[in-house]
C-alpha cells in the first residue's frame, strides 16, 4: 500500500464509502500496524492511517524536545483540514495513540462522532514510570535505540503471537529499530507528561469502544474496563490470544468489534 503525502505528514488511506475513521498508531511503531484495519473494514469506512510526526514516512523531527500529546492532536485536525474532511469522524488509537485520542476528544471534540481506545490508558504515569521514561529518553539520545527496543518487544505480543507469528513478531521489531533516537526521547519525554484523563470520562458522550488483548500487561484488561465503565456510552470488548497489539495482533477479531461500533455510529 502506497504513502501518501501532505505538508510534513504521510499517511496510508484505504475505502471510499461510510464514516471517516482516523486510525493513530502506538509507540515506536507507525502505519503500517493498522495493514489488518485497513484491508478488512476498507468496505465499511473511509480509513485514514497516519504517521505520526517523526515515525514511518513523516517529517522527522528535529529535536528531542518532549512530543506532546496536544502537540499531536491538533495535527490531527490539521491533517484532516488538508484533506478536506468537514463531516465528524470516528478515531481509533493503540497505546501512545489513544493518549492522542483523548487529546482529539478534549480539543476538538466537535469533530468526533466516535472514540476507540485499543490497549491504551486515560490515567497519567505514575512517578516511577515517568522516571522510567525520561531514562529511556536519554539512553535513546545514547544510541541505543535497539537495546530498547529489544527489551521491549516480547511485552507488546502475547505468547501464542511470539510461539505461532515470529515473522510478525520480528518485522514489528525491525520497524521499532527504525525509529531515530531524536523521536524515541521526543515521543517518550511526552507521554511522561500527558495529561490524566480519568476525571474527564464521563463527559466522552459519543459511542466508544475499548479494545483489549486479554494478554496485556501494559494495558490490563481490568484496567480498561474500568474504563468502559466509566464512560457512559463505552462497550468493552476483550480480545483473546493478543497482548498489547492486539488489532495487530488479531486483526479478525478486532476488525469484528471495530466494525460493530462502527455500525452504530
């Protein structure tokens, strides 16, 4: 599937009928994760897969300065405004990606007509974890972006998918490696300091969905749960066999779901 580009931003787009849907890739992964979203719900929605600013084919950036979830929010609408899309959209993030979900919803939640949070969180870090990845951010700038990556790969699939997919399990990784050290510390530095949406749920008043790999430790299923529960019109709908890339992971499944909310939007 070919890239397309606009203004500092390449994004791969699929279908041409039904609502938009934005899909908002994790981290440190870009597009091409949703290639099972894009192939299967292509005749249930116009699917617009962005990179994310300095991942896949975007603009890289130029400092290692904190990525801000805002910051990537109003990209989005931005992105949208470039091609022309007026009409309300559904948005779909993975992990990083639903923390720049929730930033779309606070800041431009007029545009929204749906939100899915995959394997995601609403709260902020807790100090340990933003200790933990502001030295993730210096090791990255230290050049050793591989190392990290490395560590992180086998938390982000579930054991069948490393036993049963090792080629998906290693071209995920290899994507990963791509990342420069300038966005790894930029991306990390930012979501260390992103704002905690837990107090804000109830007022998400458009159909959401939350998404889970029934294997995840990231992002338990327990605790995104409790987030469907506190959002008034949320369904939670857990996916077996996939750990934190779940829609990767298990792309029937989590196509199966997608499309059901989808459909009542």
């Amino acid at each position: 599937m070919e890239r397309r580009r606009t203004g500092d931003w390449a994004y791969l787009q699929q279908g041409e009928s039904g609502p938009v849907l934005l899909l908002v890739h994790g981290f440190p992964l870009d597009a091409d994760m949703w290639s099972g979203q894009l192939e299967g719900l292509a005749g249930d929605a116009r699917l617009i897969a962005p990179d994310l600013p300095g991942f896949g084919a975007s603009q890289p950036l130029e400092s290692a300065e904190p990525l801000r979830m805002e910051r990537l929010a109003d990209g989005l609408a931005d992105l949208l405004d470039r091609l022309q899309v007026s009409e309300p959209v559904a948005v779909c993030g993975l992990s990083m990606g639903g923390y720049v979900a929730l930033a779309f919803w606070q800041r431009h939640g007029q545009r929204l007509r749906g939100l899915a949070l995959c394997d995601s969180k609403a709260a902020a870090d807790t100090a340990a974890a933003r200790q933990g990845r502001q030295a993730a951010a210096e090791s990255a700038l230290a050049g050793e972006v591989d190392r990290l990556c490395e560590a992180m790969t086998p938390r982000l699939f579930a054991r069948q998918t490393i036993q049963s997919a090792p080629q998906l399990v290693a071209e995920t990784a290899e994507s990963m490696r791509g990342t420069t050290p300038a966005t790894f510390a930029a991306a990390q530095r930012g979501m260390a300091e992103r704002a905690d949406m837990t107090s804000r749920l109830p007022q998400i008043e458009i159909p959401s969905l939350l998404l889970c790999g029934a294997e995840d430790g990231i992002s338990t299923p327990d605790e995104m749960r409790q987030i469907a529960a506190a959002i008034p019109r949320a369904e939670f709908v857990e996916i077996a066999a996939a750990g934190h890339l779940a829609p990767l992971e298990q792309p029937a499944a989590a196509n199966q779901a997608l499309r059901r909310w989808l459909l009542s939007l």
